[in-house]
C-alpha cells in the first residue's frame, strides 16, 4: 500500500493508493507547515489522523508539502510520520515538487503553485532545473491566496477601498482595527492563512473593477517577478496547480497571456497527477 500526502498551510490530502485499479481512499485533514510548527506541534494537530495511518499496512510514504525547505524540514515530518507507519519507506519533498510531476511529468515546463503560497520551478524529464527562489508570505507570494488577502487588508487599512466595498467587508468581517490585524500578522501562528481567508471576499467581488484591479496586479507580478525570468519562459507552457490558480483562472490566463507566456495546464490540487505517477509502484 503506498500512501500520498499533498500538503499546503491550509489543508492536507491523504491519499491511500491499495492497488492500480482499486478505488483510492482520499481524506482531508488541517494544513501542516514545517517552518511554522515544530513536531510536537504537528502531531498534536493531526493526531485523529496520523492514528488512522496504525491500522494500515503501508510500505511506501511519499509526503510532499509547503515549508520544506531543508533537511531540518523534512526530518521534522520524519519525526512526525514514523511512529505511525512502521518500517514503511518514507520519501518527503516540497510542494513545488509535487506540482512538478503532476503538471509536467516528464515534459519541459514551469509549473507554479498560487494556493495559500506561491512558488514556481522550470522541469524538464521530472526534475527541477531552475527555480526563481519565492520570498515567502512577508517578502514574495504574489499572486497568492495570502498576498490577495494581505493587499486588501492593506486597502481597507489605507482607507483606499471604495465606499460599497468597504460597507460590504465591515458588514462581513466586522470592523476591525489596526491593533486586531496586527495581533494576527505578528502574534498568532499561521498569518498567512489567515490573511488568505480574506481573499474570498475578492473573489465574491472579482467583477467590482476595484477587486479585478487588484487581482489582476496580484498575478502581473507574478508574473514580473518569476515567470518571465526564467530561461525558457517563452518557449514552454506554463502550468498551474492551487485553489487561487483554479477559482480565478479567467484572470490569471488572461495576465500570462498578456505577459507572452503560453499557459498550460491549470488544475486545483496536483493529488490527481501524483497518484498516476505513484500507483505504478504497486
């Protein structure tokens, strides 16, 4: 039995994979992000979870997630995993890895994540050639679900949103003050996903030239930033894979476009992908 795990800081797909043409066992769990959680912390959050793994015979554990950035990292899921899989193989990698065998395969081309995160990588034969290293939530993820939700925060702080806009995020999201948004940007764990959350409310809004504006900017630097630095920018599809790729496809195919990029595939979650690439193990 192999099992997949697709992690991101906001939530976590486990995927059990018993046989090529059996029916995969897929279930939901919190986000897990290394770089914010120490192991404890992990397993204490996913503990009804990583319980379920005992009652399995699993022999192969491929674990790909956001916030993998070192061996520190990837020894922390380690840490995680192993009392509860056994002797089973336990393979971890980043996200951006993830995106890249289940968008790519074994053809040239970037692939991208705009999820909670962002990050983007040129693949060529399955492997990671080039990346245009990301800066994280504080310094980079433009495009994605936090940066979305970080610039409109921004706006409502400035004073910038327009009079109907600003009725309608008071009226959901209450009135919050400076002191409140700092408390979740510098004192509560996971900013980033908390910043995300308000990114649903630009896409409830993405026809108010407002919100399209500011989406349609998101991905422009994105794009500035990353995409058309690299080497082959031009030359290969460029895919995507992520909740904000997915939901805001109209825009963000029509900024790459512009950008002189050719798009590729955009899918919601790479666990599809993943699962092909795996199954031919068992």
């Amino acid at each position: 039995m192999i099992l997949i795990v697709e992690s991101g800081s906001t939530k976590t797909e486990w995927r059990y994979i018993s046989g090529p043409t059996q029916a995969y066992e897929s279930f939901f769990s919190d986000g897990i992000n290394p770089y914010y959680q120490l192991a404890a912390d992990i397993t204490a959050a996913q503990r009804p979870t990583l319980e379920k793994l005992s009652q399995k015979s699993i022999q192969y554990v491929f674990y790909y997630g956001t916030g993998i950035a070192d061996e520190g990292k990837s020894e922390i899921i380690n840490q995680v995993l192993r009392p509860f899989v056994g002797d089973a193989q336990i393979s971890v990698a980043n996200d951006l890895i993830a995106a890249g065998i289940s968008l790519c395969g074994n053809e040239p081309g970037i692939a991208c994540i705009l999820g909670t995160g962002a990050n983007s990588g040129y693949f060529e034969e399955g492997k990671l050639k080039e990346q245009i290293p990301p800066l994280g939530f504080w310094l980079g993820d433009e495009g994605s679900g936090a940066n979305l939700g970080k610039r409109l925060v921004l706006t409502y702080l400035h004073h910038e949103l327009p009079l109907d806009l600003r009725e309608l995020f008071i009226k959901r999201f209450g009135t919050l003050s400076r002191l409140d948004i700092f408390e979740h940007a510098y004192q509560k764990e996971f900013p980033n996903r908390w910043f995300a959350s308000f990114s649903k409310f630009l896409f409830d809004h993405r026809k108010h030239p407002f919100c399209y504006e500011l989406i349609e900017k998101a991905f422009q630097d994105f794009c500035q930033l990353y995409l058309v630095k690299y080497d082959s920018a031009k030359m290969v599809p460029v895919h995507f894979t992520g909740s904000v790729a997915f939901y805001y496809s109209d825009i963000l195919k029509r900024v790459v476009t512009n950008s002189g990029l050719r798009v590729g595939i955009i899918s919601e979650a790479p666990m599809a992908g993943l699962t092909l690439f795996h199954k031919k193990l068992i």
